[in-house]
C-alpha cells in the first residue's frame, strides 16, 4: 500500500514538473526541421496552429476545446485573438464588469513584408481548409438547383420515412434519439398515407355502384303468364 502510494505520488510529482517545464527554442527548432511543424500536410498543419496558439495566446490546454473562428480576426499582418470563455472569464452576469482578454500578434512590421514561416498565412490556411458541417446540405441543394435546407433536414427525413414507414415510436425514439414529444412533429402523413386514410373514412364504393346500378337498371319485360289480358 505505502510503495503504491509512493508510486502515485511520483507520478503526480513528474506530471507537475513536466506541466512547469518551458519549451526550448532548440526543441521548437527541431519540430519545425523534422517537419512535425509546417504547413505542407493537413496534419502538420493543425499541429502548428494548436502549438502556436496556445504559445503566442497562452491559453489553457483545456480552453483549445471550447475555440470558435469568431475567436479569432486575421488581416494582412497580425492575428487577433478574443477571449469568450476560460477558467477566468465564463461570459456570465457574473462577468459582466470583467473585460475579456484581446491579445494581437504581429507577425510582421509592414503588410510587405515576406518571410518563413508566415503564421499569418498558416492561419488564413488553416480556417479556409476548415469543414463548415451546417453548410454542406445547403450547398448541396442549391447546387442541384432544389430548395435550400439545412442539415437538421436529415434528421427530420430518418424521423418522417420511419413514421411513414408504420414502425413503432419506441423504436423511432432509439433511432433519433429523442426524448421529448418534439418527435411528433416530425410525423408528417405521406400521399399514399392520406389515400388510404380517405378510403377508410370514405363512402364505401362497392354500395355506391350497386346503387347506381340498380337505379339505372332498365325494368325487365313482363313473362308470358303476366301480361295483362283483357277479359271477354
């Protein structure tokens, strides 16, 4: 039990040390000569851009995730960074006297100047390669010359086609993943829905044509021993 403890307590000591240690410009240097920094390859690419965010704007390992574009403003010769949310300013009514951190980086003195590497340019790179998610239906539909509709339009059609389909709402609910009664509203009747709905609803047919046919029957002759006679 003491060895464990001891063992656990070394390693909290070695990951607090490495946590405090400062990267050297030799070793920054080596990253960019092994090519682990650069801009040539996608993967390389956003090694670069998280290594020198989180260097030129110091932010918390953990504040990368919560990063959007609108975080950022680049122009032709420095990077912009603004703070929303970080371990010191979450952006609530508690913050509202708080000012949120603007950090700028100047990557060159004039817009004229060329130089290697230019992290300006690895930025415009970087966010112009970026999969905007929300506008691939949209551009999609207006490619094809439909409609336009968004990406929630996906889930609304599995939802409607099940519905349409007759499965059952559990099994809708474990597809979608819906909770709320919000799902119903993805229950839209479909054309063939609405026809058999209308036949069931409807007059039935067969006794409407065995009506007309009885009422333009033409009447059937009278038989031998049915005729009227006349008496003597």
């Amino acid at each position: 039990m003491k060895a464990t403890h001891r063992e656990g307590e070394s390693l909290a000591e070695n990951r607090t040390r490495r946590e405090k240690e400062a990267v050297t410009g030799d070793e920054e240097g080596l990253l960019w000569s092994k090519g682990l920094l650069e801009d040539k390859t996608a993967q390389s690419l956003v090694y670069t851009i998280y290594f020198y965010i989180g260097k030129i704007f110091g932010l918390r390992a953990c504040e990368h995730r919560q990063l959007r574009l609108s975080n950022f403003v680049i122009e032709n010769n420095k990077i912009c960074y603004r703070e929303n949310i970080s371990k010191t300013f979450h952006g609530g009514l508690k913050d509202l006297k708080k000012k949120p951190r603007i950090v700028t980086r100047y990557c060159h003195e004039d817009e004229e100047s060329v130089h290697e590497p230019c992290l300006v340019q690895m930025f415009k790179q970087y966010i112009s390669l970026v999969n905007e998610l929300n506008s691939i239906v949209p551009f999609l539909m207006k490619e094809a010359g439909l409609a336009i509709k968004t990406a929630h339009c996906l889930r609304v059609t599995t939802a409607t086609n099940l519905f349409c389909a007759g499965h059952q709402e559990k099994l809708i609910r474990e597809r979608t993943g819906h909770v709320s009664s919000a799902l119903f509203t993805y229950e839209k009747p479909s054309n063939d829905q609405a026809m058999t709905v209308s036949k069931y609803v409807g007059p039935s047919v067969s006794k409407i044509v065995s009506l007309v046919d009885n009422c333009f029957k033409p009447p059937s002759k009278p038989k031998e021993d049915e005729k009227f006679q006349i008496s003597d």
